[in-house]
C-alpha cells in the first residue's frame, strides 16, 4: 500500500510523542508543527528523525496546515490524523485495505475509542439547518445522546454505515489522493472544525464515498490541541458550522442559523445559568455573517 501519515500539530508536545510512537516507521509520516508554543519540532527531532518536519511561521488553522503537509508527499493515499489519536494494533493497514478495495471510496475512517476503551462517535451529524443547529446549542448532551443511541440501535450493519447527511470525524481520516486533489485539498477557510465535514459532502457531490471501516481501530484522546482554551475552540466550531451553511446554503440561511444560534443560547444561558453560553450569544449577537466569516487579519 502507498500510504502517507501526516499529523497537524499545535501545543501537543506529550500526545504527539504517544501518537508518533503508536505509528511507527512502517508508513512515512510527516508532521506539521503549526507554529506551536510548545517545543514539538524539537521532539521530533529528538526522538523521532525518520518523520519529515514541516515547520510553519503562524498558526493558519487545521486544514492549511493538514494541506501544507499532504503537499511534501507523493503516496497514492494520505492518512491525516490528529496527534492525540492513533491506531490500535494494525490499524491502520486494515483501514489502508479496505479502502484500496473499494474503487469508489475518497475517504475511509475508521472506529473511534477514548483510552480507556470505551466507543466514541465516530460519525456524526452536522447541525446544518437553523433548527438542528439552535436544537444542538440549546441541548447538546441530550440531541449527540440521543442520535448516539438512534444508531446504535439500528444494528452493527447500520451503525458502520456512513449515512446521508453524516460525516466521519476527522480525528483519523484516510484519503485518496487523486480524489482530493481534485477537491483542491481542503478549504482553508474553516480555522478549527468543519474542513472534514466540508471535504466529505464535496467528495460525495462529485461522486465519491465516504466509508467507514468497522475492522480498524484507533483511539483518540480529543482536544489535544484545542482544550487549552475552550472558550475560543467553541466559538471557532460555531463560526464553522456557520461557514458550512452559507457555503452549501447561501449567506440568507447562514444568518437565520445565527439569528437561532443566539436565541438558543441566551435561552440556555438563562435557563442553565450557563455563562459560557450567554457570551457567546452576545458574540453572535454583536457581528453579521460577513464580519463572523471574514478571515482576514
């Protein structure tokens, strides 16, 4: 198999060590240290000089930096993968299988575990209407526990589909590469959240699958990189949910989604006494679309 890693790396130092050793040096694997405040290039260099680093000047978001890399290799298949996941035993030659066996995939994921074993989802569903979105706000335990429960009782066979509407979650996320260069890699646009779930639905405009691989597991810690301010992390998945829908959508229903996103959390603020969510309603309150989605300096 002709098969790439690369990992996209940002104040990561402990995780990224697990996951680098956990790889190993069967695949070349290639790091993007996103201008981090930590000392991963470093570590790299140390413990790990069979890994080509990728060294960059700023932070410009997951997706540019998941590109940046993808750029310096030449493997028929890319896995990018989160440094605060990794795969499980042969995972990811068993992912690298069943993907080269499907003529039709783009983009093959595998099962996801938290370290102590236990299921985490590994597909999910894009709030991407003003209803589902201000719903998700307003309620988030209660719809992700309900719609992990929804396809859990459906049955092995279905809950290893990935369904219209769903996504993988790109914590690990293997893609072929002429179907992603094709795409033009992924939009760079979406900061933090969103650009795995932007890939998928134009991979799958154009005729792809997006499949998930029930024989291979990998465990991912989450928020390796973001749990240092998860204040901020929040309103960048927000903003990313929004960017997803004015770009599917249109701009007029990107706007009635933040017109709920703000009643649905000040209503949560007030009933939660959840403080996180009243800021960030007044966040959403304070700026239209165009000053929310505007990515210049």
């Amino acid at each position: 198999m002709s098969v790439a890693v690369v990992v996209v790396t940002y104040n990561a130092s402990e995780l990224l060590r697990r996951c680098l050793v956990e790889v190993g040096t069967r695949f070349p694997v290639v790091v993007v240290n996103s201008a981090s405040p930590a000392d991963e290039a470093g570590l790299v260099r140390r413990e790990f000089p069979h890994v080509e680093l990728v060294e960059r000047r700023d932070n410009a978001g997951f997706g540019s930096g998941a590109n940046a890399g993808i750029a310096v290799t030449s493997t028929d298949w890319v896995l990018v993968l989160n440094p605060d996941a990794w795969p499980v035993g042969d995972a990811l030659t068993r992912l690298a299988d069943f993907a080269e066996s499907r003529p039709r995939v783009a983009a093959a994921g595998p099962l996801l575990s938290r370290p102590d074993g236990s299921r985490q989802r590994s597909v999910l569903r894009a709030p991407l209407s003003p209803m589902a979105l201000a719903l998700w706000a307003a309620l988030p335990e209660p719809v992700s526990g309900v719609y992990s429960l929804v396809r859990r009782l459906a049955g092995p066979r279905v809950e290893a589909n990935v369904r219209p509407g769903e996504f993988l979650q790109g914590s690990a996320l293997l893609l072929r590469r002429k179907a992603f260069d094709a795409m033009g890699g992924f939009d760079e646009s979406f900061f933090m959240f969103g650009e795995d779930t932007d890939l998928c639905d134009r991979l799958r405009r154009a005729g792809w699958s997006v499949e998930l691989c029930p024989n291979a597991r990998f465990v991912h810690v989450g928020s390796g990189s973001t749990g240092s301010d998860p204040e901020r992390m929040y309103r960048e998945l927000l903003r990313s949910w929004l960017r997803l829908i004015a770009k599917r959508d249109g701009m007029p229903r990107a706007e009635r989604s933040r017109r709920a996103l703000v009643r649905a959390l000040a209503l949560r603020g007030r009933f939660f006494r959840d403080g996180r969510a009243r800021r960030t309603a007044g966040w959403l309150a304070g700026a239209d679309m165009p000053q929310l989605l505007d990515t210049s300096p």
